[in-house]
C-alpha cells in the first residue's frame, strides 16, 4: 500500500516498524470529528479560491458517504494507513477520483489531529457534566431522605460528632459540583480552533480561519501555530479533572465499603450490586463500589503517563504526542463507565439508619457540646475543654455515658453545670445546635440541600 508520504523513500516500511508506529485501533475512534473537521476545511478552501464550487461539493459528497459507510459498519479500515486521518482520506480517494487528493491543501495531520481532538473533547466534556450531574442527582435523592437521620461524624476515623446522613451525602455533591467546574474551565480552553495551523508554520493559503472556526462551532481560533501543533495542555486538563473526580468517587466508594462492614454496618448493598465469593458461601462484596475506587489508579496513572511524555518534548510537533491519545480515551471511558454505575448502585442502598442513630450518641460523642454548655455560662473555652475532659476519664472508668453520669456528679466538676445540663447533651441538641450555613442542623441541611439543588441543575 503506498503511503501519503512515499514520494521521497526508496525502500517500504517494514512491517514491524509499520506496527509500532500506527495508531489506526485507537484513533478510529475520532472518525466522526475527523469527517466534520475535512468537510470544513474543504469548504475554507473553496472560499479561498483553492477549488471550484463544484470540487468542493465533489468533496463534502465524497466524505458524507465515508461518513455513511462508518455509521454503517462497512467501512474498511486498513492499519497499514497508519491512522484514521489517512484512511477516511484515501477511501475518499478511492470515491470520487484524484480531487480527493486537493483535500489535504495547507493542511498536516498536525493541525487535523489537534481539531479532531478538541472537537472530540467538547462532546466528551458535556457528556462528562452529564454523567457528574447524574451522580450528583443520585446523591441529592438520597439526602433527601436522610436530613433527619443522624449517624457518627469521623474525624481519624475515630468517631467525633454527630452529623446527619444527608449532610455526609451532600458533602460529595459539593465535591463532584467543583468537578464540572473544572471540567468547564478545561472546556473552554478546549474550545478554540487549531486548523490553519498546518505542519507548524502556518498554512500558507488565505484561509479564513475565523470563518472556519464559526462553522466547526468554536469560539475562537489559535493565534501562534507552533503552539497549536504541540500543545496537548487540553489533554491534560481532561486527565487532571478526571483524576480529581475520580479521587472523589473513590473516596465514596472507599466509604460505602467501610460501612458495609459488620463492624459499621450502616449500610446494605442490594444482592444486584453485590457479588458473592467462589468459596466462602455466606460473603457478599461490595465490588461495584471497590471498583469505583480501584478505578482511580489508572485515572492518576493516565495523567502521569501524558505529563511525562510531553514533558521535555523540542517544539513542535513530536510522534511522542501521539502516546496522549491511548490514556486519554481510557480515562474517558473510565471515568463515564464509573459515573454510569454509581447512580443505580446509590438508588439501590439500604442506610441502616437504625444502627447509625444509635452509633451516633456512644462515645462521648457530645462531649463538644458540654463544654460548649460551659462557654454559653460564661467559662472560657480552653477551662471548659479541661473539665470535660476530666469528666470524660470520670465516666471511662465508671463506664458510663455522659448523659449518664447523675447531676450532683457533675457539679463536683463545674458549679456552673445545671439541671439543663441533660438536655444539651442529646443527639438531637448537638445537631440543632450546628445551625450555621455549612453546619449539621437537619435545618441547616434542608436549606444547603435546596441550594445543591439549584447549583446542580443550573
Ligand atoms: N497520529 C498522529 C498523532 O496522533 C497524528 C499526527 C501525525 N503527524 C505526523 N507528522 N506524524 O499525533
């Protein structure tokens, strides 16, 4: 098969040189951004004179029907074309005869695989929102039913303070909201136009870039061709974003398997989303949710690999850029597959909300609020958290719970401790107290869940 560049080489490729330099099986996929990107620049050539009305038609012709045969499965693609650039253009050929060959004035498959990245990317941005957004609908239909059930807050995984359900839930939201922002930002920078660029130096026909740019549906256009071909900045945006978010997810994940433990149980995975052991009759893993979390490694690890190999790389273009695409497409369909699984697998939980609220009162979880309780009688705080922490050792040895200890005990520590003292003490007091904008209060939480509400679906 003769290559697109033959001209100057006297001996063909050797074969195995020719496998390890194509990459047809992973950069078919951008086929369709392909066939939009030559439609386009078919039509700026003809608006600069470099063809007939009629070429350019024969053109826009010739690769809608590629396009047909690829929707339909009966394109055939051939590796020793090397990449998806050379064969949709040498079946064009192939179409409509030797003006197939005037597609590729001005234009490398310098500039033509940076367009079909970026056109790429906006569609896999937006349908990443979408996946976010699912995920975080998935997490707000839970926290709202979950406002007024209160379970152990952890600080060292050490039981802290109570909290609510629902705010635990909402945590994420929050965490998978500053997600699609930065997958915005990566968009917007995504969003400018390439082509024209050409090898490196610029295309040397009057094309009209901006015009170009409009039609491909971007909002600007590069303005320094050397950096047009050799930047991959805006892979690595989608990689880092990816990585962020996956490490969010993972730590759901990492959370939902903890409390699936006998040792917490605080939830149940449905038998749909739960797998058993090929040994152990009685087991049931959470595997869906391991998963989630074992999925953030090849997230950090795609990353690395793109950094690494652009990192050092002699301006401009280098066959180096051509590792971004394999990480790329895999920390894509990763992290959509991850966001495909999580909503049904959150819908599908049992919260044991009975085993969390009765969690949430044990282990002096409201020893804040007794001395919280003092400062409000007018002790400075740092006396306040040396009496209750006297009191607390008190109740160790005796093995009781603070709200246990009887009254005329308690004074013996503080005069200032009253009769109130008991009610300040509860679950529901510690919570009700935390009523400020971010706090635990099932009031304060109704209000942050409304407000996750309207940032998610603006
Ligand atoms: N397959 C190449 C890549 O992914 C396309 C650009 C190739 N350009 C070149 N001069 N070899 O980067």
């Amino acid at each position: 098969m003769s290559k697109t560049w033959g001209g100057r080489f006297t001996q063909s490729a050797d074969p195995t040189a020719e496998r390890f330099t194509g990459s047809l099986a992973f950069d078919q996929r951008l086929w369709p951004h392909d066939i939009t990107g030559s439609i386009a620049w078919a039509r700026a050539l003809a608006r600069a004179g470099l063809l007939t009305a009629a070429e350019a038609e024969t053109l826009v012709k010739g690769l809608e029907a590629v396009r047909v045969e690829l929707e339909a499965g009966t394109f055939r693609f051939r590796a020793e074309l090397e990449d998806i650039h050379t064969n949709v253009e040498r079946r064009l050929v192939e179409l409509v005869g030797d003006v197939g060959g005037k597609l590729h004035t001005g234009r490398s498959r310098n500039d033509q695989i940076a367009l079909d990245e970026r056109l790429y990317l906006k569609d896999v941005v937006a349908a990443t929102q979408a996946g976010l957004r699912g995920a975080q609908e998935a997490l707000l239909a839970r926290a709202a039913e979950t406002v007024d059930a209160p379970m152990p807050g952890y600080t060292h995984l050490q039981r802290a303070q109570p909290v609510v359900l629902a705010h635990h839930l909402l945590a994420y939201v929050f965490m998978l909201q500053r997600d699609r922002e930065r997958f915005a930002d990566c968009g917007r920078r995504v969003d400018v136009m390439p082509l024209g660029a050409a090898a490196l130096a610029g295309t040397a026909f009057p094309v009209d870039r901006e015009a170009l740019a409009r039609e491909l549906g971007f909002a600007s256009v590069t303005l320094n061709s050397l950096d047009a071909v050799s930047d991959r900045d805006y892979v690595l945006e989608y990689l880092a974003a990816a990585a962020v978010a996956g490490m969010h997810l993972s730590r759901l994940a990492a959370d939902l398997s903890l409390w699936a433990t006998a040792e917490f149980a605080f939830v149940e995975f449905a038998d749909a989303w739960a797998t058993g052991s090929s040994i152990m009759p009685q087991k049931k893993n959470p595997d869906v949710a391991e998963l989630i979390r074992g999925k953030s490694g090849r997230l950090y690890g795609n990353l690395v690999a793109v950094l690494t190999a652009m990192k050092g790389l002699p301006l401009s273009y280098n066959s180096d850029m051509q590792e971004d695409k394999e990480p790329l497409f895999d920390s894509i369909d990763t992290l959509l597959a991850v966001l495909g699984v999580l909503p049904p697998m959150l819908a599908s939980l049992t919260f044991r909300t009975d085993r969390m609220r009765a969690a949430a009162g044990e282990n002096f979880a409201t020893a804040t609020d007794l001395a919280d309780y003092l400062v409000r009688k007018g002790l400075p705080f740092r006396q306040a958290h040396e009496i209750v922490g006297r009191v607390v050792r008190h109740a160790v040895e005796r093995t009781l719970g603070l709200e246990q200890i009887p009254l005329a005990d308690l004074r013996r520590f503080s005069e200032l401790i009253g009769s109130d003292v008991h009610q300040a003490l509860t679950v529901e007091a510690s919570l009700r107290a935390r009523a400020v904008t971010g706090g635990t209060a099932p009031e304060a939480v109704r209000r942050a869940l409304a407000q996750a509400r309207e940032l998610v679906r603006a």
